[in-house]
C-alpha cells in the first residue's frame, strides 16, 4: 500500500510541475524583446485579421469589451521632460500551471499535448471562472453575437462586425464564436495544427521557424519569436538561454526555477508560480534603471 | 418573560386552532398583495432574464476585467441566507436547544426558497445557460465529463447536496402536522395533505421512526453548515487574483452567511408577527432574546474575520494587495460603501449587548435590515472589487451594475417574498408537534 502511494505521489508529483510536458515532442514557447518592440499595434491588427476576431464598435470598446487577443500595454512614467513610455505587448501566457484549467467546471479549457493552454469553444457554457481567475487578463468574451449585432446603435445606419463584403476575409480555417463563449489567444493553433499535419505527411519533426503566428509574423521589428523549447537549437531557446533542460527541472526532481541564462529574461508575474511560456527580454535603458542589480 | 412563562400561557387545545388560522384566515388584501407581488417579481425577474438570454451577457455591466458582478453576489448571499435554517434545524436540534422549537420551520421555509434562489442566479450568470447540464457528472457518449479540480463542480455537489436534504428535513417536520392539516382543513388542500403525509396517523411506531429520522438528518445536514458556504468560498479563495486568494475565505463566509441567515430570520418573523398578531403567542421575547444575543456573537466574530482579511493583505504587503485594499477601503465611492457595512454588520448588533432594545422595534425590525444590506454590500466588496483592481494596472476597470442586473436582483428579493406568502397558506410556518411537545401532553391528574 506504502509503496502505491509513493508511486502515486511520484507520478503526481511529475504531473504537477513544469517539465513533465518535456516528454511531448513539442513545447512552444514565446519569446517577446522589448528592447526591439516600438509599440506600433500590427501585432494586434494581425491577430484580429486571422483569428477572426470581431470589431465591438464604439460603445462597446468604451466599456472596457474590446476583443483583442493580444494587447500592448502602455506605461508612461515619470515627469516631462524625464518621460519614458514602456510598451509590453501582453497575450495569453499559456501557463504550465494555468489557473484557468483549475476553474474549469466543463473542460473547456485544458492543456494539450504540446503544453499549449487550449480553448474548447464548443464546450463553453460561459461561467467566466476562466476570465476571473486568469492573473493576466487575456481572456476574452463575446458579450454579444457580434457579427449579428449592429454595432452603431442606431447612431446613422447599421453595421454589423463580418458584413459583407468583409465576410469574405474570414480565415477559414477557424470559427466565428457566438455569444457566450470565452475566447483567448491560441498561439494560432490552426497554423500548428498545418505545420505539424505537413511535417508527419513528410515524417520529420517540425523545423524551427516553420511555425509563426500572426503576430510573429508580422512584427515589423522582429521583436516576437516563437518556437519550441524542447529542441536546445532552436532561436527560442537560444535567446531565453533555455539551451539546458537541467535549468527548469533537475533529474532528481528538484525544482529549480531559475530559467534563465541570459539576464534579461523574465516572465510577468513569476512570483505567482504559474510558469507562463511567454518569456519577455528586458528592454534596457540607457541609465542606472537596467543595471544589473546584485 | 422566561421560557417557563411562554409555556404556561398557552394551552394544549389552543395550538390547532391558533396556527392553522394563519392558514385558513386570508383576507382579500392578502390575495391582491400576492398577485401584485407575482406579477412585479416575474416582469422584473423573468422579462430582463429573457432579454438577456436573448441578447447576450453584454446587457450586464460586466466588462473584460471584471466578470463576475451582481449576479454572484445575488447567488452567495442567497446561499448564505440559506444557511441559518439548516443551523437551526440541525444544531439546535441535537443540542436539544428550547428557543428552537417555535422558529424552526420558519427557518427552514427560508433555507428552502433561498435555495429556490441560488440555482437560478447561477444560471443568469452564464454565459450559455441552455448547456447548465454539462456541469452534471451525466454518463456522456462523447465521454466529456466535467472537472473535479473545478470549484464549480464542488458547488453543483454542495448546493445539490444541501437542496435535497433540505428539503428533505423540511417534509420530515411537515409530516406529522400534515396529519393535523388533513383532518382540520377542507378543500382542494385536504387532497394535498392526505396525499403527501403519507399514511401519518400518528401511532407510536411512526413517532419512534420519525424522532429518529429526524436525529439522523439533523446529523447528517450538521457538517452541511460548514461545507455548503466554505465550498462556495473557495470558489474565490482557489483563484490567485489579489482580494480573493485567502485562506481565511472559508469561515469567513461561513460566517457571514449565518449572520445574514439569522437577521433574515429575525426580519421574516417580526413582520410575520405584526401581520398575525396570534404568533406573538409563539414566539416571545424569550426567542428574540436568544437570537438576538445568537446575532451578536456572529457578528463579532465576523468582524475579527473582516479585520484578519484586511490585516493579512497589510501584512503580506504586496504591491497588488495594497493596491487592491486602497481600492476596496481607501478611496472615495467604495469607502463609504465599506464604512457602511462595518456600521451594519460589526456595530449595529452591537446595540444587542443592552437587554430592553433586544425585543424592540430597534431591535426587531431596524438592525435585522442594516445587517442583511450590509451582508449584501460584503460580498459586493469582495466580488466586483477585488475583480478591478488585479494585476496589471493597463487594464483595471470600475464596475457598475447595468438596469438588467438590478431588475433581476429586486425582482428575486421580490419572487423570494411571493413564493414565502403562497407557502404560509399551505403549510404551517409553526411547527405544531414540536410547539406541542414544549408544552406536554395533557395528562389526567391523579387524585
């Protein structure tokens, strides 16, 4: 019986903490330097444009709906003439150990085999567990079935989110949500899905930079990198300094969370222990504020 | 006035008489008053609902960054009036407690529609209530079960749990009055009692069998009391968003919702009593003495919860917490919020400590209301508030309940009153046997 429970204990105790899905082919991970991000917002047009994402309108947007999955989030600190403006483009971290997953009552939210923190739409009943419990606040609602809604409310005409001619823009490859369901950045799993389709057609792994999302893609100043952190070859690996696996989990099951090997790595909000997979490089000023505290 | 005297001012004869004329006695005022109620809490209940049903959630006030408003705070306060019934019926049942016996199965008629209340607050809140069944551990083709790490599903346990055995309790104490209902009471309602007591005719054999059902529940709803409120706490607590991560969350809640059972109670009884003046026969002095005195003990131990809530985010002192305190009690529009309710819950029963204002009007009628708007002001602080101050500050939003939650809120209050006038018709909001047996059985003297 003693010797069940231990087993038991070993094997939950390799379930719950990151470095378990290292035994899956694949760990996608995001790698966003801040140092090259300009603020400039094509990430989220891109965003909107593949994944189907509807346009609120005015009224909507005014009460905090706006229904972006990734965002760029603007500080501004200090006084003129010393004003610095940081920009951090923020989307679903896709935690390791997500609190989202825990909120769940039905499933809709769970973690694939990639170690990816997927969204069931299907599933959704809409209990905003997910939303609440989310430390980041990237999930989004469809408060409304959008592409039905007149998003002008009568102030001169009618529009509604997809009316023609730009139904004919929706990627097909993924749904238009109705209203009820919980929506959230996917790491636009539909072009993982095509890319890893190809590669078993061609029985190869998925090569480094073969997979980019729409916002890795269209980020003008290259600041955003995505790739898979189980391969120590590939750029996101590289630029974490996540070259060594020793570094997240040891063999003996000791837990070092110490990621990085390169100073300027660091996760939102690593001191709530859910592991994100976004991993962001400090932007470093030109002043004291970036030297490297001991 | 002690117990003793309650006892010997009422004779065994009188009680059929007295409480079943709160049943068979309706004046035409009451019929209007009821319809007039129906009518008022289904077009603000049901209509709003089905808008939003229609339209979508975004009829609320909700927001991206806070998702959970008004309706949660509807369905933990009904869960936690909900809770003083299940105290009375249960505790003070086993510890064999005298004050209970009159006030019993008023307490229990408001766990039960409170509970009438929390499903339903459940279901408005989501997103797509037409799929609520997927929630259920229902056998599934597609082999989709729902989640045990989930403190929903906790909740769909716990609540359905405590329904059932609610309700069960509540038709156990009804059974032998259904026998005394039948034989006095004509009508459609004779067909009823006769069908649902079940063959009661009160032989030994069936008063053995039901004083030890009722032992036995009264055992098994007991860890109820706790489980029930704490389950739902955790609903907050097993997040990590800064207002809510606390273990304190659980007897908090716990009692929070006892204090606001039992001012619910005193409320209900009070104007129960103004409107049939025979109750005051019933329930005396001597039971607002103890409840009273019951409320006030709650509610300094709910204000040393509210001070370890507060103490432990000081203390802690992260950045988020702080911001989240200076939110919730620092700043203008929810400081006087929060000032309010500490007046309503932790002081206002305080004024209990002096025994002539305990059976008073004051007493009665004034700081029962204080406290059960200052218990719905609670968790609207914690609910709403802790959800627009979280992490990062870009996207921290203020909340504000939109017309639809407000109708829909008045318009429960106001079904939870309809469905409580339509039952003191039907059953008894005394219970008869149990008043009987405080009295005795008249026994031939001995010469």
């Amino acid at each position: 019986m003693a010797g069940f429970i231990d087993r038991f204990l070993a094997r939950y105790d390799i379930y719950r903490y990151p470095g378990y899905y290292k035994k899956f082919d694949y760990w996608w991970a995001m790698v966003i330097d801040l140092d090259r991000c300009t603020g400039c917002g094509a990430c989220v047009t891109a965003c909107q444009a593949e994944n189907n994402t509807p346009v609120v309108g005015e009224d909507e947007s005014g009460k905090g709906r706006v229904l972006n999955w990734i965002r760029i989030e603007r500080y501004i600190e200090g006084e003129y003439p010393n004003v610095k403006v940081k920009f951090i483009p923020i989307l679903c971290q896709q935690c390791d150990k997500a609190p989202c997953e825990v909120g769940c009552p039905v499933y809709a939210t769970y973690h694939n085999q990639d170690g990816l923190n997927v969204q069931v739409y299907n599933r959704c009943v809409g209990t905003f567990t997910c939303a609440t419990y989310c430390p980041y606040d990237v999930r989004r609602f469809n408060w409304f079935t959008y592409n039905k809604r007149d998003l002008l409310q009568g102030k001169g005409g009618r529009s509604t989110s997809f009316e023609p001619p730009l139904d004919q823009q929706l990627n097909p490859d993924l749904s238009v949500r109705e209203m009820g369901v919980m929506e959230k950045c996917t790491f636009c799993i539909q072009r993982i899905r095509a890319a890893k389709d190809k590669a078993k057609d061609e029985k190869r792994e998925v090569k480094d930079g073969e997979i980019y999302p729409a916002c890795v893609q269209t980020c003008p100043t290259k600041a955003m990198t995505f790739g898979d952190l189980n391969d120590p070859n590939s750029m996101v690996s590289k630029l974490t300094g996540l070259t060594e696996k020793t570094d997240y989990l040891r063999e003996d099951g000791s837990k070092i969370f110490k990621i990085a090997k390169n100073p300027r790595t660091y996760r939102l909000l690593e001191d709530i222990n859910v592991f994100p997979k976004v991993f962001y490089l400090k932007r470093v000023m030109n002043d004291d504020s970036s030297r490297h505290k001991k | 006035m002690t117990h003793q005297d309650t006892k010997s001012s009422i004779s065994y004869e009188e009680v059929n008489e007295d409480i079943l004329s709160i049943i068979t006695r309706t004046g035409t005022g009451y019929y209007v008053l009821t319809a007039c109620l129906a009518v008022m809490s289904v077009s603000l209940f049901f209509l709003p609902w089905i808008y939003q049903i229609y339209t979508g959630q975004g009829v609320t006030g909700l927001n991206s960054q806070v998702f959970w408003g008004v309706y949660l705070v509807n369905f933990v306060f009904w869960v936690g009036v909900a809770h003083a019934g299940t105290l009375i019926s249960a505790m003070l049942y086993i510890t064999h407690t005298p004050w209970r016996r009159a006030i019993s199965r008023g307490a229990e008629t408001i766990t039960l529609f409170s509970l009438v209340m929390v499903p339903l607050f459940v279901f408005i809140h989501m997103g797509r209530p037409w799929n609520f069944y997927w929630t259920f551990p229902y056998p599934s083709q597609r082999e989709l079960w729902t989640s045990f790490t989930s403190p929903l599903t906790f909740d769909v346990f716990a609540i359905g749990a405590y329904t059932t055995s609610s309700i069960i309790f509540l038709y156990l104490g009804l059974i032998p009055d259904l026998g005394v209902l039948s034989r006095n009471i004509t009508g459609w309602r004779k067909k009823l009692y006769n069908t649902i007591s079940i063959g009661w005719c009160g032989t030994d054999e069936q008063w053995h069998i039901h004083t030890r059902t009722s032992m036995f529940f009264s055992a098994f709803i007991m860890p109820l009391v706790v489980s029930v409120h704490s389950v739902v706490s955790w609903d907050f607590a097993l997040s990590v968003v800064p207002g809510f991560s606390k273990t304190v969350f659980a007897p908090y809640f716990v009692t929070g919702a006892l204090l606001s059972g039992f001012a619910a109670i005193l409320l209900i009884l009070s104007i129960m009593r103004e409107v049939y003046p025979i109750m005051k026969r019933y329930i005396t002095d001597y039971h607002y003495d103890r409840i009273t005195l019951f409320v006030m003990i709650l509610s300094l131990v709910w204000s040393y919860f509210t001070f370890l809530d507060i103490a432990t985010d000081l203390y802690a002192n992260t950045s988020e917490g702080i911001e989240h305190l200076k939110f919730k009690i620092a700043a203008p529009p929810y400081l006087q919020l929060f000032a309010f309710m500490i007046f309503s819950n932790a002081i206002m029963p305080l004024t209990y400590i002096f025994k002539k204002l305990r059976p008073s009007v004051f007493g009665r009628f004034v700081v029962p209301i204080f406290i059960i708007i200052g218990m719905w002001l609670e968790r609207y602080l914690i609910i709403p508030n802790s959800l627009s101050r979280k992490f990062l500050p870009y996207i921290w939003r203020d909340y504000m309940p939109s017309w639809v939650e407000i109708s829909i809120t008045a318009g429960g209050f106001l079904g939870f009153t309809t469905l409580f006038m339509i039952y003191i018709k039907i059953f008894p909001i005394i219970s008869i046997f149990d008043v009987k047996k405080d009295i005795g059985v008249p026994m031939k003297k001995r010469s």
